[in-house]
C-alpha cells in the first residue's frame, strides 16, 4: 500500500464524509478505490453524467415521486437512500459544485453521513471548490506513480510481451530497467504504457530515449516550460573535488 493510499484509507476509517480526490489519473484512482472497499468489504457505488450509478442505489419500496431532477441534483439525493456501509465515487462532479441546489443539498447530507460508515469521494482532474463547502470537503491530490509502481507497470509489460511478442527483447539487466524508470518518473501510468507500446513498435524493445521524448511532447503541450537536454556531466564542472566525489 502506498502513502498515498493509506492516507486515503485513514480518511475513509474516520468517518470523512466528503472528499474530493484530484487526479489525472482516474482508472489508477478507481483500482486504489475499490482496493479499498475490498479490504472494508464495503459496497462501492460509482456515477457518471453518462450512465447514473453503477450499480443502481436501490429505490425505497414507497418511493411514488415521479418528480424528475437534474442529474447532478438526482445523484445527490439517492445517496439519501443508502442504508448499508458504501464508497460513492462521484466523477467530474467539478461543475455542479458551483450550483446553489447541490451546495445546500451536500451541506444536509454531510451532518447524516457523519453518522455514518458512507464515505463520498468526488474524483476529478481539475479542483473546483466552492468557499460554502470548504469545510465540509476534505481535498486529496494524487501524486504521479512512485519508482516501485512505475517498476511494476513496465514488469508487467515485459511479461505480456514476453509471451506475446518473442522478438522484442524483454531481458533487461536491473540497472536497465532502474534507467527505465528513472526515465519514466513524472509520467502516469498510461502515459508510460503509451511510450511503451511506442518504443517497441519503432525499436522492438524499450528504450530510455523514447520515454524522454515523451516528455518533451508533454512539455511542450503545457506552454509553459521548455524541456532542455542535459548532456553535461559532473566532470564538466570545475574545481569542487570534494563536492563531486561526495555527490558521486
């Protein structure tokens, strides 16, 4: 389990009610999430704009209403209707929070899920929080995949290549794969996958070079930095011995 993850954890054991975890990476997120909710054996619930809950939160028996809400404000008032322990992950729920109708109705569910073992997590990739719910809310940031899971990602991708793709030379000595994934820190795990897949339709193997390509292509889409290409080395520096020997 990583840090992350048992912070996540520590905040779900504590009755938080609401908790808006930003993240790129969404799938990462969910598979984190429903870890979770495995190790509770807890119900995980999970809404999309596109489909509603999944699975649907059961309706009571005397529910007649035919009265029909938006879907952002319809999400929020079935989670009245959860009776058991439940993980709510509410995706790109960033819009509504800024709508009156879901700011008050999250500030009546909060006191009923403290209550409770419900925890609702609004996964999304920007933070959009309204000052009415700054209280109420407890923000998470997920970080970018550590050494251990980016080592994992191309472990398992040498594996299925190994089975499926004998040509491509998956052998990769440890410091090989260590300047994989030095290479590789600062990308999500898809974006890892991608350079991948990249890097061995064009070499047949993978290669530190394709990775930091990679890079400078996300880089430069942020407008903001320009990747520079470091070939310099520690003997390029004049004087300093001492320093030198003791960073080496």
């Amino acid at each position: 389990m990583s840090e992350f993850e048992r912070e996540l954890s520590i905040l779900i054991k504590a009755r938080y009610p609401l908790i808006y975890l930003q993240t790129v990476e969404e799938a990462r997120a969910e598979e984190m999430i429903k870890h979770l909710a495995q190790q509770r054996n807890t119900r995980l619930y999970t809404w999309t704009f596109t489909r509603g809950y999944e699975p649907p939160i059961p309706a009571p028996a005397e529910a007649t209403s035919t009265r029909q809400l938006a879907p952002e404000l319809e999400a929020i008032t079935q989670l009245l209707r959860l009776q058991d322990d439940a993980l709510v992950v509410l995706k790109d729920f960033h819009p509504y929070l800024s709508d009156p109708r879901v700011i008050r109705l999250l500030r009546d569910l909060y006191p009923r899920l403290q209550r409770t073992r419900r925890t609702v997590i609004f996964l999304s990739p920007v933070l959009k929080l309204p000052s009415e719910l700054e209280k109420q809310i407890t923000v998470l940031e997920m970080p970018l995949p550590t050494r251990e899971e980016i080592a994992h990602k191309i472990q398992e991708i040498l594996l299925v290549l190994k089975a499926s793709q004998p040509e491509v030379r998956t052998d990769l000595s440890p410091h090989e794969l260590d300047e994989l994934v030095s290479a590789a820190q600062g990308l999500t795990l898809d974006e890892i996958e991608n350079v991948c897949a990249r890097s061995i339709v064009e070499h047949k193997s993978l290669r530190v070079e394709a990775i930091l390509s990679e890079k400078k292509q996300i880089v430069r889409k942020s407008g903001v930095l320009e990747y520079y290409d470091a070939r310099e080395t520690m003997s390029d520096v004049g004087g300093l011995d001492l320093l030198k020997e003791w960073l080496r």
